[in-house]
C-alpha cells in the first residue's frame, strides 16, 4: 500500500486545467507492430512477391498493389487515407521528414505500451513477462477523477494487458486476452461473441483474434458509452512474427474497416458526434534490412524504434500528413489525451513526453 501511495504521490504533477477544448470522449486504437513503411507506402513489393512471406501472391497483389504508392496505401488502409488524411492528422512519414518514434530503449511491447499509457519511457520495464505495473496509466489516472467514474475502459488482444493496465488497481473494466465478456445485460452479439471464443482457436497463445477484441469494444462502447476507450489490436505484430506477410496486410485492412466503423458511429450518436477525437498509434516499429528482419523487433533490429500516430476531432486542424523535420514520441500520447480533456498530466519520470501541440487547433 505505502508503495502504491508513494507512486500516486510522486508520478504525477498537481492537476491543471487547460484553455476549453471541445472533446469531451477519446478513443485510443494501437495496432501493434504495424510498420509505417505500410501505413504510408503500402504493400512492399519485395514482400508481396516472396513466396517465403506471401503464400497467395496473386490475389495479395490484386488486392493491394499498384506502382503508385499512393494508391497501394489507400488499398491497403483506405478510411486513413480516404478520411484522416484529408480531415485528421498523420505523423511518423519518415520519407516526409516526420519521425516518430518510442522514447524507450527496449522496442518491444511492454515497454511501448506503458511508455504510451503513463507518458513517459521506464528503463524498468524491460520484459514482457505478467507482472503489474507500478506505473500509473493516462486511464487509471482518469478513472480517478469524479467525472470520467465508470466512463473508461480498456478492451486489448494481448493477454499481458491486464499487467500492464493493472487491473487489480485501476478500477475500470479490462477485458483481455482469451476473456469472455461477463454482464448482467449482455448483448445478443455478446452472447454469440462469448460462445464463440472457445470454439475458434487462435494462431497465437497469448493473443485472441482481433474479431473478439473489437465487436466486445464496439458493444460495450454503444452500451455504456464510456468518455475514454481504448482499443488495443494485435494481430498485424503476431503475423509479421510467424512472416505471414499476406495475414499482416489483411490485419491492417481490416483493422482500417474497423476504425471507420468507429467514426462511423462515433459521428451518428448524439454523446460522441463532434465532441470526440480519435487516436490510432503503435507500440513499436519493425526491422527492414534485410529483408527477413521484417518479422522481427527490439533493441537490436535497426527501425524497431519508428512509429507513427493518426488523429481525427474536433480540436485537431486538419493537416493531412505532417511534414517538415519534427520529431515526437509515443510518450506525447498520454498528456495529448490529457490536453484533449482540458487538463495536465505529466509523469515525473525522466525524458515525460509533452502534449503535441500540432494537434490542436
């Protein structure tokens, strides 16, 4: 208990009140391990065209090639480009000269998930192993404060999360790896989602199909209409490690559809349309040369570091994709949110990221 009040005590700055913003709700996807070579080029043809990597070459192709890269990346995320890209914000085109990256010097997903939560690197999280985080999250700290009680939530693939969430502590729902979905006033959809997960298997054994993790977001979201939702994806990262280039691609695609579905929604309900910003980042970068380091990531793979970010509200100017030599990091996200809500939050720990102040208007 002292060890828990010392966090409270120390983590974080007093509570200050920002100039009036008009977002009133957040929802934060992470789609992890998802390269910003394919967020902002598209499929990669050494990729597409090595049966190693891509065992439907002929229908990857159809699908999502096309010599402009332009266009490959419309087919590959087409509500990004379609919409974001025109209405929102993007960061991390490195071929723009906007780099993004993880602060942290691990490059794997523990470290980059917490760096993204508590807005700052910790040089003591150094695995991905199941232990409860000491760290204070942007949601936990919400989930503190009268006016965000019982209005955040956390629906995440991977079954580290609830650690790195802290669910023992953080008094708001994380429903996480292989968990169904247990409420008094379960939707028929929920129902069939909770028969369902014993009855699909997953390719991965600490990570449940992507399907599970949204529909459970997306009705609790239409049910309860939380102020924060966070959405964490994990399929694109758990394809790429297995080298299934053709899995990594649809992952994204669908992952995309997913997100419209969301702004779709989100501009169709009178609790979130326009008073809601929307957030898409990732927990870390991946290898590129050579090419089989693709699958690949961490400390030791050149580019793990590289990430990017979308957002789309309305406190956000619309500049499409950011250009000109900046530099941020995934630990900007947290007090962005923060900044989004009209309030201040900054961890204490060395090199706490600040809000990026591109993002609003």
């Amino acid at each position: 208990m002292k060890q828990v009040l010392l966090v409270y005590l120390t983590l974080f700055l007093p509570l200050y009140i920002f100039g009036q913003t008009t977002t009133q709700n957040i929802v934060l996807v992470t789609l992890d391990g998802m390269r910003w070579q394919e967020v902002f080029g598209g499929a990669v043809d050494s990729l597409i065209n090595n049966s190693k990597y891509t065992e439907n070459s002929q229908y990857i192709i159809k699908t999502f090639y096309d010599e402009d890269h332009t266009i490959r990346r419309e087919k590959l995320m087409p509500f990004l480009w379609k919409v974001i890209s025109k209405e929102g914000q993007l960061y991390g085109n490195r071929w723009m000269q906007s780099n993004m990256d993880v602060a942290n010097d691990q490059w794997f997903s523990y470290p980059g998930y917490n760096e993204i939560l508590i807005g700052a690197p910790d040089p003591n999280i150094r695995s991905n192993k199941k232990m409860y985080n000491p760290n204070i999250t942007i949601l936990e700290w919400l989930a503190k404060h009268k006016e965000f009680k019982s209005s955040v939530a956390a629906f995440c693939s991977w079954d580290v999360f609830p650690y790195i969430i802290n669910d023992k502590r953080c008094g708001f729902p994380v429903n996480a790896g292989f968990d169904t979905v247990q409420t008094a006033n379960l939707s028929p959809k929920e129902h069939f989602l909770n028969e369902l997960m014993s009855q699909i298997p997953s390719p991965f054994s600490s990570v449940r199909l992507d399907a599970f993790t949204f529909h459970y977001a997306f009705e609790y979201m239409k049910r309860e209409k939380p102020r924060m939702l966070y959405i964490a994806l994990g399929e694109t990262d758990d394809f790429a490690h297995l080298g299934q280039y053709d899995h990594y691609l649809q992952s994204a695609y669908i992952s995309d559809q997913w997100i419209e579905k969301l702004w779709m929604y989100i501009q169709s309900d009178d609790n979130y349309r326009d008073k809601t910003t929307l957030i898409i980042t990732t927990d870390h970068g991946r290898g590129v040369k050579p090419i089989d380091k693709w699958t690949d990531h961490g400390s030791d793979v050149e580019g793990s570091s590289e990430t990017w970010c979308a957002v789309i509200g309305p406190d956000t100017p619309p500049l499409g994709v950011v250009s000109g030599n900046e530099q941020i990091f995934a630990s900007q996200i947290s007090p962005t949110i923060a900044k989004f809500f009209g309030l201040k939050y900054s961890s204490s720990l060395r090199n706490a990221g600040q809000p990026i102040s591109s993002m609003f208007k």
